[in-house]
C-alpha cells in the first residue's frame, strides 16, 4: 500500500490514474469523508500491492532499500534496472511489498450508560478480524471482593467468531475515580483478596474470559510490593486454569519516577511476572491540557524504550488512541476538548477550508480553524502517516503489538495499514 498526501489540484481521479487503481477503490479503502473537496494535507492510503518511491537528492538504490527495508537488489530487480544505475531526482521506483511478521493487537470497547450503542457493537465487528484480543472496559472491583459486571451483550460472541481472546478488564474505579483507598484493600486485606479472586475465576469461566487484565491505577506508592504480590498469587491461580494475565501500566521514563499514576508500577516485577503489559503511551495531549499531539512518537519512543530495559519487549503492548481532540484556544484551565475520530477531524478541516499539517516531531498532523462565533480552535488527531510511524517503531523495538483505546472513533486507515504491516496473531 501507499500513502498520497493530498497536495493543491489533486482530485480523486487523477490520484487513481497515478497509482492506477479507481476513485471507487480510493473511496471504499479510505472512507472518504470528503470526496468532493479534499483538504490539502490530507493522506490516503493507496489500496495496490507494494508502492511508489520517488528519488529524492542524495539517494541510491542501497540507501532506498535501507529506507523502506527492501534488500536494493530486489528493487533493481522489479524495476529492470542495473544495481549501479545512477538515479535521476524524481524517478519512481516500484517498491514490492515487504515481508510482515506476527504482531498481537488488542482494542478495548467501553460501553456507557444503561444500554449498548448499536455503532459500538458494529465498531467491534469491523475491528475483530484485525485483533488478537477483544476487551471490554471494564469490571469493577468493589471494597467487599465482589465486581461489578460492564455491559457485555454481543462482545463475547463477536470475539469467539474473530479467534479473539476475550480480555477481563478489570478496575479500581469509584465513582469514575481511581481509588488508592480500594486498591490499598484489595492488595492487603488478604481476606477479601481472596473472595475477589474467587470471584474474578468464577465470572471468567461464565462469560469465557482467557486473559485477566488488571487496570489498578492510581494506587499508593507504599503499595507497589502489595501489587507485585497479588499479581504472583494471581498469576498461579489463573495459570491452572489455562488463562493469561496482563496489565495497564502508566507511561514511565525511569524506575523512581514521581507521581500517583507512576509509583505503584513496578515495570521490571510486572514484566516477570505477567504474560504481557499494555503501556498506555497516549494522552500527553489530553482533553483537560493544552493542544498538543495525544501520542507524540517522540514521547511514546522514550517511554518504550525505558521499557525495554526493565522487560522483555515482546511483552510490551504499545498503547495508542484512536481519536484526537478538538481545543478552543486560547486554553483556559477547566476547559475540556472535545474527542474527534480522525474522520470527523478531516470533515472540520474541510468545512472550513483550512490544510491540514504535520509535525515531524510529534509524527502527528493538525490543524486551526476559526468557528462561526469567531473562536479559535486546534485540532490534533491520527492518520495514515501517524499511524505508519507508530508500527515503525513496534517492528524497530521488536514489541509484541498495539492496544488501542478506545473502538466507536472510526479509523479505517489503521486497520488496513495493518494488514500491509503485520499478519494479526490470533491465540482462540
């Protein structure tokens, strides 16, 4: 596959005739939100096999292999070329499609309120064939050992017709609040440890659970150890039944680093002890914060890379959104963005004439509007290219895959990309 960056005058057809594929094909891969006024700046990905690389000053076909990570040979090869012919500035190379290796993805789903939306279930089916495991968000631990169930409804079935494993998330939320108070309960109160484990077994065999996932955030530094010890009493309980058991870990740079989110993770103790982690390496763009890119790779690479020294990296997950944010500048504490699916980000930009950019820093493109009542915004969200940078990286850092928070945003550029990148491991 190829991704085209939308320049001025470019229209569908002229793009299909370039990659010679159709505007329908252009359309149906992309979900184009906006066929008749496409936004310069706006990428596509190109639904052909292999791609197109033109030459740029300075290239060989050595330093264009090593780029795109095609041996230079099997380039001259395709493109009937002598291996010492000298490339011209702007000559298009066919490049064949590389070879994937196995990756796990996994995405939560998170039902709210007192029914299922029917988008929600239907996001769900289109990202299944594509996931490893599916995982509802979340169940609740209460103060007595007992959970409080989420909304499951067709979850489980979806995940048994797409090989998913059917992930247990499950939380130490009050009132939508982490709680340290619970979490402090639940790591050293060994008797209601033990009925909450009796009863994480129980649900698990009744709905089909194969992964027990535990989202303890926010918990006290004094209980770091407490944590690492349930999860080695966990870890045996649910080793005998078969069952995998992971965990979300904040974003961390160090061992010692400072903070509620930070200190109750031990990342060296979780990696031995637990099949795999999530590291949830988004939200330095948050709707509460100031505009900014929600995963910068620049901040996602120092936090995996910090990782990998502490576990094995084929059992890192890297996290990553799939939505953005919508800011009202100037941003004033107390403000609250709005969340916006790549798709609807594309849609403002188009409604309001405006290009979309790309920082080559952060790996992430953005935008800046001005709305009817004359406020300005800024937007940051994920695309074709973003996305691309992060599955670099997991095949650079040799990770186990992606997690993605949350499905309902739709993204159908990810979920082709991939295809073109990994075959999807599936574990049922």
């Amino acid at each position: 596959m190829q991704i085209h960056v939308i320049q001025r005058n470019d229209s569908l057809t002229s793009i299909a005739r370039a990659y010679q594929t159709t505007v329908n094909d252009l359309i149906e891969a992309n979900d184009i939100p906006n066929p008749n006024q496409l936004v310069i700046g706006q990428s596509l990905v190109i639904p052909i096999i292999g791609s197109f690389y033109y030459v740029q000053p300075g290239d060989s076909l050595w330093s264009i292999g090593q780029k795109v990570g095609v041996p230079y040979q099997q380039i001259a090869t395709v493109n009937q070329i002598s291996v010492n012919q000298p490339l011209n500035v702007g000559f298009r190379l066919y490049i064949p499609q590389r070879a994937k290796r196995n990756a796990e993805f996994n995405a939560y789903v998170e039902p709210r309120g007192t029914t299922v939306a029917p988008n929600l279930e239907t996001s769900a089916r289109e990202a299944a064939p594509y996931l490893t495991y599916l995982a509802p968000f979340s169940f609740t631990a209460r103060r007595d050992g007992s959970l409080e169930e989420p909304l499951l409804n067709n979850f489980p079935a979806i995940a048994r017709a797409n090989q998913n494993v059917l992930m247990m998330v499950i939380d130490n939320q009050e009132n939508d609040q982490f709680s340290d108070e619970l979490g402090r309960i639940l790591l050293n109160d060994m008797t209601i440890q033990n009925r909450f484990l009796d009863n994480v077994v129980a649900t698990a065999k009744k709905y089909g659970f194969r992964d027990i996932h535990f989202d303890f955030e926010y918990l006290r530094p004094a209980d770091r150890e407490a944590y690492n010890n349930f999860l080695r009493k966990a870890k045996a309980r649910f080793q005998r039944e078969g069952w995998l058991l992971s965990t979300a870990l904040a974003p961390k740079t160090s061992a010692n680093q400072k903070g509620k989110w930070y200190e109750g993770h031990d990342y060296k103790a979780h990696g031995e002890i637990v099949d795999f982690v999530v590291i949830m390496t988004y939200e330095w763009g948050y709707s509460g914060g100031p505009a900014m890119a929600v995963s910068p790779i620049d901040q996602v690479r120092r936090v995996l890379e910090y990782a990998r020294t502490e576990m094995p990296s084929n059992k890192i997950m890297m996290g990553q959104n799939l939505y953005g944010y919508d800011w009202t500048l100037p941003f004033v504490q107390g403000s609250v963005a709005k969340a916006v699916s790549p798709q609807q980000a594309i849609l403002l930009a188009a409604q309001n004439n405006v290009a979309i950019q790309y920082d080559s820093k952060a790996q992430a493109p953005f935008f800046k509007y001005t709305d009817d009542s004359g406020k300005q915004h800024e937007v940051w969200f994920e695309d074709a290219r973003s996305i691309q940078a992060k599955f670099n990286l997991i095949k650079e850092l040799n990770l186990r895959g992606m997690s993605y928070w949350k499905l309902g945003l739709a993204f159908p550029q990810n979920w082709l990309l991939i295809t073109e990148n990994f075959n999807v491991t599936k574990r049922a």
